[in-house]
C-alpha cells in the first residue's frame, strides 16, 4: 500500500457536479497560503494508512471571499494529470481518478469579516462574505466532491462549535452562523451520502496559535486566551495545536472511523465541558 497522493489543485469552478481545476507542479504557487493548518492536516493524511487516498483541501487566498466568480481553491489527487511548463493548465476533476477525502478549511482575512461591535451592528457586508466562503462554499463543494467518490469517502469541515451555539462573542455572529449552517449541512449531507458508504463530519478546534486567524488580532486579543486556559477553563491548560487537530482528522478519515457520520468533533483540550455558571474554583478545586 502507498502513502496518500496529495496534490495542490485549484478549482476554476464547479457546475452540473464537475469539478474544473488548474493543477500546480509544486504546490506551492503564490496564489495559495497553505497555513500551519491545513499543512498539518496534509502532513497526517498523508500517513494514513491502508488504500491509497486522496485529499482535496480548501486552504485560504486571503482577501478573496468565495462566489459564483471567483475561484474556490483545494488539494487534490492527481494521479494521472500532468502539467505544462511552470504554470497551470486546466484540468477536468473526471481525469484524476476520483476523490477520496474533501475538507474544508478556509477563512478570509479577520478585517472582512470582524466588526467589533454588537452582533445587530456588523455591517450586511461582512455577514455575506462569512456565509460566502463558509457554509454556500461547503453547499456546493462537498456535494460537488462526492459525486467523485467511491464508499468510503470522507467529507470534513472544519467549524467552531461555541460560535455557532452560543451568543457571547457578538462581533462573530457572521462567522459563528455561518459554521452552525456548515454543521447542520453535515448533519444533512451524511444522512444523504450514507447509503453511498461516504462519511461527513465537522472538526471544531479551540483557539489555537499565532499561525491561525487569532494571530491577526491586537496583541491583548492574542494574551488572553493563554491567561484563560492557564487559569483552568481548559482543563488540559495548553492551547490546541494545529497538529491536534489534523490528528482527529486523520482519526475520521481511518477505516476505523467508516460508521461514525453526522458527527461534530470538538478538539479543545476540554474547554467545552466547563460551565460557565459557576466560578472556576467551585468548578474545579485546587
């Protein structure tokens, strides 16, 4: 058995369940920003074990909110495309040989989708992109995606589970919507893909490190949630990794994992089960 084949592909767009894509010989062209993240998430799966896989991602082109016009990016599996020259050259997602694995992961920059201010104060604008690149992009492409895959295709996105149940970070209200659809979606999406064998869960990180979207944020911003899971409101006291969570990710794409399905995985070394009624030290005495 080899190791998963992964290539960088971008999408030129999906229609009629088509996947066009411009393939890189490197992978690495500037118009892509692999971050810390999605490269962790490459790294695992490309040590997954068993069937060759293959692994479409959707990493961030910061400043470029995802339309009908402007091009959603991803890796992929190209096991029998070539291209020419240094560049790109167009390339039909039907002459790759399938997909196996398709995961979302993608975010704008923070200053097109953060106002802070109170939640009915975030202008329409910054709402749209949020809802653009999160849950219409994971609407189009994970079904666009499956249409390429044989039983045993995995479906992931990644999300952020207290935005999307809960109300106290005001300004994330575009966001934080936006990724309850993407779960609600995988909820829908797995019940309609399970008799094809396909699996779709969401992945919801803590807040993790300088290399993700808080690393964008005013210093105090970046302090204050290493103060907080410090004190006790994570109770593993250290900040997820991406390495953490590309590690559930590669656990959800195992063949071990193959009737887990609909599910939202929470990585964040515990934080979800304080409660936020009581003082830390009721919670958890010294």
């Amino acid at each position: 058995m080899r190791a998963t084949d992964v290539r960088l592909l971008r999408v030129q767009q999906i229609h009629d369940g088509i996947i066009d894509l411009a393939q890189s010989k490197t992978g690495s062209e500037h118009q892509w920003e692999i971050t810390p993240a999605v490269q962790a998430i490459l790294d695992e799966a490309a040590r997954l074990p068993g069937r060759a896989r293959s692994l479409y991602v959707l990493p961030t082109l910061r400043g470029t909110p995802y339309t009908e016009r402007v091009p959603v990016y991803a890796p992929a599996r190209a096991r029998r495309g070539r291209t020419q020259g240094g560049g790109s050259t167009p390339l039909n997602s039907t002459k790759l040989g399938g997909c196996d694995i398709f995961v979302q992961s993608v975010i704008p920059t923070l200053d097109q989708i953060y106002e802070h201010t109170l939640a009915t104060e975030v202008p329409l604008a910054k709402w749209q992109i949020a809802f653009d690149t999160q849950s219409r992009a994971f609407f189009v492409g994970a079904p666009a995606a499956a249409k390429h895959m044989s039983p045993g295709g995995r479906i992931l996105a990644l999300s952020y589970k207290p935005g999307g149940v809960t109300g106290g970070w005001q300004p994330w209200v575009g966001m934080g919507s936006a990724k309850a659809a993407v779960e609600s979606m995988c909820r829908y999406f797995a019940v309609a893909l399970a008799r094809h064998g396909i699996t779709v869960n969401a992945v919801s990180p803590g807040p993790s490190d300088e290399t993700t979207v808080i690393g964008q944020t005013p210093k105090e911003v970046r302090d204050a949630p290493n103060e907080w899971v410090s004190a006790g409101w994570t109770p593993m006291r250290s900040r997820v990794t991406p390495s953490d969570v590309a590690n559930v990710c590669a656990l959800l794409c195992s063949e071990e994992a193959s009737f887990l399905t609909g599910q939202t995985i929470v990585v964040d070394g515990g934080s979800w089960l304080m409660n936020p009624d009581f003082p830390l030290a009721l919670q958890v005495p010294k």
